[in-house]
C-alpha cells in the first residue's frame, strides 16, 4: 500500500523554528511508512525546500519509493536540479497550471495538463497558406 500525506505550511515552515517540524518528524517516524511508498503531495513547488525536508523525514522513518505531487510548478532557477540533485524522488509530478511547466518534462518531470478538465480548448492559429 501507499502512504499518503498532503504536506502542510505548518509542516514546512513551522512559525517557531524547528518546533512544528518536529511534531511533524516524530508522527511519520512512528513506524507508519516503513517499507511503503509515500506520495507526498502539495499545492505549489517554489524552492523545493519543503518537499525536500518531508522527503528526509520519511526516508529516516524508513519509507520505501517516494513520488512527489504538485498542482503548480513554479520552479524558479534552481529549485528543479536542487531536487534532482536530492536524488530522494523515484518521480516528480506537476500540472502545467504555471508557465514554467512546459519545458520541465524534458528534465524528467511529469506534467499533466488541465485544460480538457477545465474545459478548455486549446486555440489554434491559422495561416495562410
């Protein structure tokens, strides 16, 4: 089976440093996740840092494969190679709900896109021939 936890701001940047994290350290070191695959999901991936954090912790709770979820992609310069560089994602996958989206399936990203579930049509440009 797979694990699943929707990684929150609380988690992530704790407002006393390192005192929500370590609540959130020890709830997945409680054993839950060895051996299993986490699909850690949140809604937007900026620097990275978040999802790196979350994927160290449960790597220390002995958590098996880890995927990466994310609705928005912004990936600014260098956020994508500090992720790939982690080497702790068996996959990383995103929406193309942002600009920066398009080119990451080149780098190994999988990115799904919204719009048929959105209901819109792509626009296509005639010219004359």
């Amino acid at each position: 089976g797979t694990y699943q936890v929707r990684l929150t701001a609380d988690a992530a940047q704790p407002a006393v440093p390192g005192q929500q994290m370590e609540r959130w350290v020890e709830f997945v070191q409680g054993g839950t996740v060895r051996g299993r695959e986490v699909v850690i999901y949140d809604d937007m991936i900026r620097t990275g840092g978040s999802l790196i954090n979350a994927a160290r912790a449960y790597r220390e709770a002995g958590a098996g494969k880890l995927i990466a979820i994310a609705t928005h992609a912004v990936f600014p310069p260098g956020a994508l190679d500090r992720l790939l560089d982690s080497r702790l994602f068996e996959a990383i996958a995103v929406t193309d709900s942002h600009r920066n989206a398009r080119d990451l399936a080149q780098r190994g990203v999988i990115v799904k896109s919204i719009a048929a579930d959105l209901g819109i049509k792509p626009k296509v440009t005639l010219q004359a021939a």
